[in-house]
C-alpha cells in the first residue's frame, strides 16, 4: 500500500481547483447546483477520487469543514462507481486512510470511518483489506482515545451495514473478524469515555439478530457488562441498553428468563427516564413482551406501577409540538380558514379498482394526527397491547386513574384529562366485555368532551368515541341507543365544523368510521349529515379536504341508491362540482375527489347523468395528456404520473357502472376505447388492472362500442393469463381482473368468444386445481376463473366439453363456494351445456356435482333449475342403469340428499 501511496501525486494545481469548489459549496446563499455540476465535470477526471483521499487525509492546511466534505464526496462516489475504480487509485486511498483512523479531529475521524466502512461494504468484506483488521485492532488496543474512537467509529459502521460480512471466515486468518472483536468490545463496556461505551454496545447490538457463535458462547458476558451500563450517566448508553433489552426479548427470549424479574424492574424504572428517547425505547419493551408471547403471569404483579406509568407518558408534555400548535390556535376563530402549508399535507396513494377484492384494516394511530412515533403513542400501544393480554383484569386498575382525571375539569389538568380520553380509546377492544355494562354512562361522560375549549381534547374525543363505533351501532334497536346514537353522531357533525383543523380531521375521520358502522342508521339522518358535510366544502383547507372527499365518497358507498333524492343531490352536488371547476388536472390533490366522484357516481346511477359528460370528458384529457408525457413530458406540457391513469380509468368505470347501457352515446363520442387500449399496454400492473376493470365495466353497459377492437382486448386479457408468471402476488390482481373482464365479454360476444377459450383454459385450470390446498391462494382471483370457466362453458361449450374431464372437479369444487347471484348462474349453465354434450366427463365427479349443486340456497332462473333438474334427472337414470345410484345414495349426506330430493325429486 505503501508503494501505492507513493506511485502517485496531486498536482498543486487540481487540489486548488477542487478545495476553490468545496469552499465555495459551503457559503451560505451561494447557487449550490452550479457548483455541484462543476465538481461532477471534475469527477470524470479517472484520479478525482484521488484528490478527494489526499484532502480528506492530508489537507492539513484546509478547513475542517472542506476536508470532511471531501471525504464525503469520496464517499458519495465510491457507492455509485466502485466497479469502474483503478485498482492502482484505490489502493491509494487505502493507504491514505489507514494512519487517519485516529486523526485528532472527531469529524474528520468520523469522515474516515465512514469511507472505510463504504470501501469494506463495496468490495463485500475484510478479505480484500486484512491490513484495516490489524489497523483496528492496534487503534482498539493503543489506549489513545483518538485511535479507539476512530477504530470504534469504524467497526460500529461496518456492524450496522454488514454485520454478516463479520462473522465470515478470511483465508489467510485464523479467526472471523467479529470473533477477534467481540472481547475487546465487551472490556469498553467498562471504559471510563461514554463514547466508547455507547459504540462498543452499539456495535454489538448489532449481532443480537445473527446471533454468531462468539457472541453466543459470550452472552453471559455480554448481560454481565448490558445490565451494568444499565445505570449509565449518560442517556445514549441507556438507550442501548434498552435497545439490546427489547431486541433480545424479541429474538432471543431465552437468555433473559433466568433474569425476568430483573428485567422487568429495570424496563419499568426506564420507561419513566427523564430522558425521553430513553423512555421511548424502554416503552417499546411492552408491546415485544406481550407479541412474542412472553409469560403474562411474570408481569401481572407489576401491572399497577406499570400501567400509571404508561397513562402519565401517555400526558402531553408543555412543550410538545402538538400542544404549541394547537393552544396557539385556540382562540383564533379563523384558524380553520389558514391555508395550508405544503409541509401540513401527506402524500396520498391510489388503489386501483378490482374486482372480488376485500379491503384490509389500516395500522391503529393512537394520535390521530401526528405522524411521528414518540413516547406518546408507543404508551398507548402498549396499553392497548395489554389489554388484549389481560383483558378485562386491567380495568380496575386502569378505570379509577381514568375516573379521577375526568372528574377534575380545572384548566390546569386539561392534559392529563386528554391522556385519559386517550386511554379509553386504547383499551377499547381489549376491554370490551368489561366496558360494555357501563357503555352509556362512558360515552355520556365523553360527550361534552366534545365541547372541551382545548383542540386536542375535542380531537382525541372524536377519535375515542369512533373506536366503540361498533358498539354504538349495534345499541340502536333500543330507544336510549337510538338516542346515544344520536347524539354521538350530532357530536360528531358539530365537530366537523370546527374552527380547529386538527379537530376537524379527527371528528371526518371518525364520522366515516360511525357511518360504516351504522348503514342501516343513515338514510334516516341523511339530510342534515350532507348540510354539515357540504357546508365543511366551503371551510375546509387541502389537508383536510382530502379527508372529507374520503367521508363523502364512504357515505354515497353506505347509503347508496337514497342518495339518488333530489333534495340530497342538491345539497351534495353544487360544492362537489365546486371544487372540481376549482381543482387542476395534474394538481395530486384531484385523486382523493376523483375517488369520491367514482363512489357518488355509483350511489346515484342514472341520476349522475347530468354530470357524466363533464366528467368522462375530464377523465379523458388526463389520460391522453399521460400517456404522451410517459413518453414526452415536454410535449405533454405535465410530468408522467401513472396514478393521474389509474384514477381516471376508476372513475370512467365508476361512471359507466352508474348509467349502464345510456353511457353508449357519450362513449360513441369519446375516444375512450382507444385511450383503454393504449393503457392496456403501459407497463404499469396498477394501470393495467384499472384499465381491465373498465373493459369489463364497459362491455357490461355498451359492448357494442368495445366490439370494433374486440381481438385486441382479446389479446391483451389472454395476455395476462399466460403461465405461472401470471399469478406472482404482484400480478394476481391484474391476472384477477383479466378473467373477470374475459367472463363479461363472453355474456355479450357470445361464440366470438372461442379464439380465447383453450388457451385461457389451459393457464386457469392449474390455479382451480392449486385452489384444493388453499394455504396461499387468492380467492377472488379462484373464484373469477370459475365463474369465467363457467361462462366459457355457456357459450361454446362444444370447445369445452371434450376437456371437461380434465377441469370439471376443481371447477365444481370451487362454484359450491360461490355465493348465490347471477354470475354464478350463468356459469351453473355453462355446466349443464358442456355435461348435456359430455355426461360420461361427470361418472367420477358425481359427489362434486351434488355437492356444487346443493350449495344453492334459491336459484331465481327457472331455466336454470329446470336444466340442473333434467341433468340430474338424466345422471340418476344412468346410474340406475349401471347399478350404482344406492351407493351413490348411501355415500351423500343425508341434508344434501334431503334438499336434493324435496328441490329435483331425486
């Protein structure tokens, strides 16, 4: 390395130019990207990285702060251009950086371990630089704190990015690098610095989740010195200590039980540190406890102290973020009306429509609106945790705490009355039985909460109140539920109109919570629900528009068709349109009201007529303007977004589904179709699986306007179901709506279907077959090839029935799982058709097909059931013949052959 060090030079001429740069890139209001492309020109030079090394290590004369910016910029180039690296040149700044390890300045050394840990990361390991390895261990043995520190800076690096690359065998050394590590680590435990302290744990914390043997064989050790920085003077050693604490119960459980107890004690003692990060990671212990089935019996003696502790983290602190925010506000009548700031909006994302898809429960926020994880939040998940162990046994520790603090309505307790709010909330399903009894009197007690003259006591109400929605719900089938119900939901409209937007956020979110709850409660109080909502329009800023557009778009979802009064259309509809006059078509904020037309469009069906033009014609433009800018943003005059695609073609789906066969003139004269197609083909399986929704939406309402392209969009749907490549997770719901889409074309194309069948049949067959051992299986996407198998069979069942032995038990295996609707009809005839033309298909599946047959609870279609009459009729009579309907009888259950007999008299 010597030698390599010595081979080449700077020139005193490029070092100025460079060092010109990087002191000029560090002055304030300086142009930042001019410069920065002039030190990119710089970086083609093949020795730049050079230069960089020899500022970083030997700039003596130069700012600290131009040399640790050299260093990073060597850093930054080392991750993208390794590869392309003269082995000459790198060995250069190997050599360069290895007597920096311990230079006197903490940054520069920092810098250094920074690019020593990036060289080691790019090149996959020690083995290529065994001289760093006694480098550190030399710096780690020297007693300079310089040299330790540095080397500590190092391998903490090295542990974090890659610790597997430790515990590797090196040829030529008798030991793995963690193995030769480790014992010099665990003796810093003890060492006098807090820094080598902090790193030396740090670093080992890092092999918790590996778990190599020296560390195994160590861990009594390791405990030994973990419980002894325990009470550490300084709160990052404490943070470590509870951070190993937390890692270990989750994944080495083990190790700790012989010292629970302890264990326990000293997590408790540190989630109430005055030092918050450190209370924070102690509290994180709680939820590990419990979700990796720790004994609750251990912790049960504890639950008192520990559950006051959790209550008073769970109090806002006087300098909180939130509580500076909202007391700033609390008297400005107008704060509601404040533009919002960029920084006050989230990004949003798009689903794309499917078919046969069930939505999952979001992650719980126990702080409605904050998005930061603190110690907060992390008290009330604990909480809410133990109390799903512990159910109903917390609440006479819990409840009196809650109880006193409620009942004291001084000014100066208002947060500690917020924490209790909070509290019930957390506690809300884990509790339950316990709660229910004293149900009314817990929510008459939170009602004018609701009114409380602190925002965040009205919001966190809101939000605590939306958590026994379900509860609220189920209770109105009694005069006094009716009337809670009532006036929870009256709470809730009122709070929609506050001044505060975090109360306004917080009281949407939990209106659209109740009204899920309460579909049944919802036409009744229609009228004054829309005038709070559409009143919200004209008050509401971005932020929360966002979240009224979601409440609106799940109220037309719950009350569907009653929206479709005249009266409730002329209080939605002026604001709605309002803002989409308003809105700009690549503007991110257009998707949330895009979403919520979709669902008003479907409530109102034929009475959207008045608006579907606009819309469709809307929806249209954006499309078009993106798939020009996927290819030339210059030329579209926007940047490509795909979801400005998948939101339009969802709409144009929802807006078709709503007028059926009466959209044809407004598609006639649109250039819709062709727009699908071209979606059809964009590489995106999200655009791909909006744009198969729209084809099936469209063929179902005016397939006469998709039939001039039919064997393209033939040829896209087969597209999508072409080997197992088709049905990876990422795919399913692109393959999902391919074969619903197919199915409808079918209904409406009939035999011009057939050049689709075989080789749609041979890729949905196999997932049929994988569909008899569920683990894993998509069951939308099963049943969608069922049914389409089914509608196939239908209408070309001359294609089919010489195959259907090879399809027919899985294929009736799967329909007696369908729920009753047309759909399933029309594939039970697709049935009868390919068994009138191939009943020996049927000889051994007859069990199957009673079974399929039987799982009908009505078959509304005469037709139908006169043909499943007449084939089991025809089936009975055969198996007569051959001597086989009494075993055929004796092996049926005896309510399936009972409801066979009394519906087809066999």
């Amino acid at each position: 390395m010597a030698e390599a060090a010595a081979a080449w030079q700077p020139s005193e001429q490029g070092a100025n130019e460079i060092c010109t740069l990087l002191h000029e890139y560090l002055k304030p209001g300086v142009d930042q990207a001019r410069i920065f492309q002039e030190l990119q020109r710089c970086s083609q030079f093949p020795d730049f990285n050079n230069y960089l090394a020899f500022l970083l290590c030997k700039g003596e004369n130069q700012p600290v702060e131009v040399r640790q910016s050299a260093g990073l910029l060597l850093k930054n180039n080392l991750r993208t251009g390794y590869e392309n690296l003269n082995p000459a040149y790198l060995g250069y700044i190997k050599a360069l950086l290895l007597p920096c390890i311990g230079l006197p300045d903490h940054q520069l050394r920092g810098t250094v371990g920074t690019v020593i840990s990036t060289i080691v990361e790019q090149q996959g390991g020690l083995h290529a630089w065994t001289d760093l390895l006694q480098v550190m261990l030399q710096c780690l043995d020297s007693n300079d704190f310089s040299h330790m520190e540095g080397a500590l800076d190092a391998l903490f690096k090295m542990s974090e990015d890659m610790p597997l690359q430790l515990d590797r065998d090196i040829p030529g050394l008798a030991e793995r690098p963690i193995t030769v590590f480790l014992p010099r680590l665990l003796q810093l435990f003890a060492s006098p610095h807090a820094t080598l302290r902090k790193m030396a744990l740090g670093s080992v914390n890092q092999f918790i989740l590996h778990m190599p043997r020296v560390l195994l064989v160590n861990m009594d050790s390791y405990l030994q010195g973990l419980f002894a920085l325990g009470s550490d003077p300084t709160p990052e050693v404490r943070k470590l200590v509870c951070s190993a604490v937390v890692q270990l119960i989750e994944l080495q459980p083990d190790f700790l039980h012989p010292h629970m107890r302890n264990v326990i004690e000293y997590m408790l003692q540190s989630t109430r540190d005055a030092d918050p990060d450190v209370a924070l990671e102690a509290c994180e212990f709680w939820s590990a406890y419990c979700e990796n089935n720790q004994s609750p019996e251990m912790l049960r003696e504890f639950l008192p102290q520990l559950v006051t502790v959790l209550l008073t983290n769970m109090v806002y602190a006087d300098d909180d973020e939130a509580v500076i925010d909202a007391e700033a506000v609390i008297d400005a009548e107008d704060e509601g009306d404040a533009p919002d700031s960029d920084q006050d909006l989230k990004p949003r994302f798009h689903q794309s429509r499917l078919h046969g898809a069930t939505g999952e429960d979001a992650e719980e926020d126990y702080d409605e609106s904050a998005s930061t994880w603190n110690l907060r939040k992390c008290s009330a998940a604990g909480l809410d945790i133990l109390s799903h162990v512990f159910g109903d046994a917390l609440l006479p520790i819990l409840m009196p705490l809650i109880q006193t603090n409620l009942a004291d309505r001084s000014e100066a307790k208002w947060k500690e009355r917020e924490a209790s709010v909070l509290a019930v909330g957390a506690v809300g399903e884990g509790c339950i039985d316990g709660l229910l009894p004293a149900l009314p009197q817990m929510i008459a007690h939170l009602l004018p909460l609701l009114e409380d003259p602190h925002p965040l006591v009205r919001s966190i109400t809101c939000w605590t109140l939306s958590r026994y929605s379900k509860w609220i719900a189920r209770a109105v089938d009694k005069p006094e539920g009716q009337q809670q119900f009532d006036a929870v939901l009256t709470g809730f409209l009122a709070r929609i109109l506050d001044n505060n937007k975090r109360v306004q956020e917080a009281a949407c979110s939990a209106f659209a919570t109740l009204e899920e709850e309460a579909v049944d409660e919802l036409p009744d109080r229609l009228e004054p629900i829309l005038q709070h909502l559409s009143f919200a329009f004209s008050k509401y800023q971005r932020r929360n528009l966002r979240i009224l557009y979601d409440a609106v778009g799940t109220l037309a979802d719950c009350v569907g068709g009653t929206l479709q009064d005249p009266r409730y259309i002329a209080v939605l509809m002026p604001p709605l349109t309002a803002k989409w006059q308003q809105i700009a078509d690549f503007d991110r904020d257009i998707f949330p009201l895009l979403e919520c037309f979709t669902s008003v469009a479907q409530a109102l069906g034929p009475a959207f007529a008045p608006y579907a033009e606009t819309v469709l014609a809307r929806c249209c433009h954006i499309i078009r303007v993106q798939l020009v800018a996927e290819k030339d943003p210059a030329a579209a005059g926007a940047a490509y977004d795909k979801e400005f695609i998948v939101c339009a073609l969802d709409l144009s789906s929802g807006v078709t589904e709503a007028l059926g066969p009466s959209i044809e003139p407004l598609i006639a004269k649109s250039d819709l179709r062709d727009l699908l197609l071209q979606c059809c083909a964009v590489d995106a399986n999200d655009v791909k699986q909006s744009s198969l929704a729209l084809l099936g939406d469209l063929t179902k309402s005016c397939v006469q306007q998709v039939r001039p392209r039919l064997n393209d969009f033939l040829s896209v749907c087969v597209a999508q179901l072409n080997g197992p490549e088709s049905f990876v997770h990422e795919r399913i719901s692109v393959a999902n709506n391919a074969c619903w889409a197919l199915g409808e074309l079918a209904v409406k194309v009939r035999e011009e279907i057939a050049p689709a069948v075989v080789p749609v049949l041979n890729n949905i067959v196999p997932v049929l077959t994988s569909a008899q051992n569920p683990r894993g299986t998509n069951l939308a996407l099963v049943e969608n090839c069922a049914i389409t198998l089914g509608r196939f069979a239908w209408v070309c069942p001359d294609v089919l029935a010489p195959q259907a032995s090879h399809f027919l038990v899985p294929f009736l295996n799967t329909l007696k799982g369908i729920r009753d609707d047309v759909e399933k009809e029309e594939a039970f005839k697709g049935l009868c058709a390919v068994l009138r033309l191939n009943p020996m298909a049927a000889s051994t599946a007859i069990h199957p097909l009673l079974l399929a047959i039987g799982s009908w609870r009505e078959i509304h279609s005469a037709e139908l059931k006169a043909e499943i009459h007449q084939l089991l009729q025809g089936f009975k009579q055969m198996l007569v013949e051959a001597g086989t309907w009494d075993q055929i009888l004796q092996s049926t259950e005896k309510l399936l052959l009972q409801k066979l007999s009394a519906t087809y008299g066999i």
